[in-house]
C-alpha cells in the first residue's frame, strides 16, 4: 500500500468519525437539520474515499471516475445545504443539483482528452472550488450575526477553494496524476492531494462542529435564563445581560436608567379569581413589556409578580415617561378570567444609574423607588434621586 492508499484509509475513518459527531448533535436535537445534512455530507465523503480506493480495480475507470467525481462533488453540495440551513439563508438545491449534473457530464465526455491535459484537470477540480465559492456566499448571506468561528470558517472556504482552484496546475508542477486513472495513487501528486484535501476537510469540518455545538450551548444557556410563564428573562438570566448591558452603556458614555414593577394586589387575585387569573395577570404584563421594549433593552420577571427592565440610552426622565406609559396601558388591558370591570394595575420605582454605582447599588436604589410607590397607594411611579442604597432617596410624585 502506497502513501496516497495510505491518505485514502485514514480519509474513510476520519469522514466516518466526523459523519458520527455531527449524527451526534441531530440526535441529541432533532430540530437542527443543519446537523442532519453536514452527517450526511461526511457519509458521502466516506463513499468517495472508497471508491476513489477501489478505482484501481477497474479495467475501464471512465464510469467509476465519473462516480467518484459525483459523490463527492455530491457531498459539498450536502454541506452546503447543512450550512444552509444553519445560517438560515435559502439552500439553492436547484443549481447546486444541476450543476452537479452538468459537471458529471463534463468529467465523463472530457475524459477523451489526453490524461496530462489542463482542461481535463480543469474540469475536476473547478466544480468543488465552485462549491466552496457557494458554502462561502451562504455563510455571508447569514440573517444572524457572525461570530469569530464563523469569519474562521470563511477563511478555511476560501483556502479551500483557493488550493481545489490550483490543483491542475500543482499536478503539472509534481508530474501529472498518472498515465491512467489505476496509477493515480501511486504518484506524487496524489500523496500532496490527498493530504491537502485531508487538512482543509478536517479544518472545515472541526470549525463547523465547534460552530454547533456553540449554538446547542448558547441555546441552552438561552433556555436556562428564560422564565416558561412569562417569556422573560428569569432573574438570574436579567442579572446577567443587565449588567453587560449597563457595562456597554457606561463604555459608550450614555445613560442608563432601571425600572422595576410590581402588580398591585397580587395575593388578592390569586386567592379570590384562582392561580390561572393570576398567571393571566403575568402574562398580559409580560407582553405590555416586551412589546414596549426596544431591542437593546433587557426585561425581566425577577420575582413572583415583580419585573425589571434595563434601559441604556435613558436617563431619568425618559425612564420615568416609558414607566408611566407602561403603568397606563397595563391599566387599560383586559386580563383573561378576571370580571370585565377589574383593573389591574401596577406599581414603578425608576432609578438612573450614578458615576461610580455598581449595578446592586442601582437595584437597591429602584426597589427602594417600588417601595415609596407601593406606600403612596400604589398605581404610581416613584423615582429614585439618591446614589446610595442605603440613602433615603428623593422622590417624585408621577402617579397618574
């Protein structure tokens, strides 16, 4: 067994194990087909390995050729609709399918032409650099934001298409690919192709693992942090991008204000209406507030029937005005079980962070806020002036 026989068998093993990381992730979430298609991209890769191994056996290598050729043009084509579809762009099933057509076609008829010819290496090794072209628009075409590991990704494409493109011309450089498809794997040119397509699959193939598995992990976290009643961010999920979100507003050099609510008479629903009335009550408010919310705002359900909101880019007085306008609406919404005459309302505390506050301090300063609101009667908004927690805060009357 020669070095490039060598390459093949260890390309087989390694396709097999990528195709099982990958069926690996699909099992253990049946929703992400992108996983599904990269598996059987690396299955396809597999059959490739084989066959371009079993070629020698041929005495007419025209068709197994041509076969080979297919599959794992075939198996680029699969990739690309897995990144398809975890980048959420539209796979274009059509022209990659007829371009795989058409390239077949090409491999079989120009296998008339002399073995050392450029146009026939050509056209082997133009249509893979063609599909990584197509795997590199489909990653910038991404309707999410690209992270670090997807740039990388694009690099490693681009590479790959890159060294698929000069292909014909490394083979002239190392003495052609043999006088006849059964000694390919005896020359030169076949150990440095082999090897090259063994480091550029493997890169792309480790880089789009890592990819998913950031995904499942980040979906997970995403999950972990969200409250199933509400649909907000639970408490410690709040904390969290509350806080990276007044870091970028103090970074920016733009105010950032808290507001915190509470529904009024709470206990008082759940005990006369029933516990489903109150989880109606939440779940109307919850929508108030992420209907309210900008995008770079964070809300959350940080207690029973408290929530919180985060808002960079505001100051005390817009804060006050979104935390009226909140309490307003909420005031007018009909609540589900509850008699058509029963209003809801709901008490704010507003606070703006201070130079040199943490966000605990900010905290402590807008649920001191929801206090004096809730001791004034309720159905009002409060806002905190002081910059100390443990401060008696200036207040302002903004009941409605």
């Amino acid at each position: 067994m020669g070095s490039a026989d060598f390459i093949l068998v260890i390309n087989v093993f390694v396709a097999g194990l990528l195709a099982a990381a990958f069926m690996t992730i699909a099992i253990y979430d049946a929703g992400r087909v992108s996983a599904r298609w990269l598996a059987f991209g690396y299955v396809l890769g597999m059959a490739y390995f084989a066959m371009e191994f079993s070629i020698p056996a041929f005495t007419d290598a025209r068709l197994p050729v041509t076969i080979a050729f297919a599959i794992f043009l075939g198996a680029t084509i699969a990739f690309n609709g897995g990144l398809a579809h975890k980048y959420r762009v539209t796979a274009p099933w059509p022209p990659m399918l007829f371009f795989l057509a058409v390239a077949s076609v090409a491999v079989y008829l120009v296998q008339d032409l002399p073995r050392q010819s450029l146009t026939r290496m050509m056209a082997y090794q133009l249509p893979y650099a063609a599909m990584q072209c197509a795997a590199l628009g489909i990653v910038f075409s991404s309707r999410q934001r690209l992270g670090r590991l997807d740039y990388l990704l694009a690099v490693v494409l681009a590479a790959s298409a890159i060294q698929f493109a000069s292909k014909p011309f490394m083979a002239a450089a190392l003495g052609g690919w043999g006088a006849d498809p059964q000694s390919y794997v005896q020359t030169g040119y076949a150990l440095v192709s082999q090897s090259l397509g063994t480091v550029f699959g493997l890169a792309v193939a480790l880089i789009a693992l890592a990819i998913l598995v950031r995904d499942v992990l980040a979906e997970a976290t995403s999950k972990s942090e969200i409250d199933a009643l509400s649909g907000l961010l639970n408490r410690g999920g709040f904390e969290r991008h509350a806080e990276l979100a007044m870091r970028d507003a103090v970074r920016q050099g733009v105010p950032v204000a808290l507001v915190i609510a509470d529904l009024d008479h709470f206990k008082s629903i759940n005990d006369t209406y029933g516990h489903a009335c109150g989880d109606r009550a939440i779940e109307t408010f919850s929508d108030l507030l992420r209907e309210a919310a900008a995008e770079h705002h964070v809300a959350g359900r940080v207690g029973g029937e408290e929530f919180a909101i985060i808002l960079p880019g505001t100051n005390l007085a817009a804060a006050r005005l979104f935390a009226e306008g909140a309490r307003s609406a909420f005031g007018t919404l009909p609540v589900e079980g509850l008699p058509a005459d029963h209003r809801c309302s709901a008490s704010f505390g507003v606070a703006e962070l201070a130079a040199g506050e943490g966000f605990s301090d900010l905290m402590g300063r807008a649920d001191e806020a929801l206090y004096a609101a809730k001791n004034a009667g309720r159905d009002c908004v409060r806002l905190s002036a002081g910059t100390a927690r443990r401060q008696l805060p200036a207040m302002v009357n903004g009941r409605g």
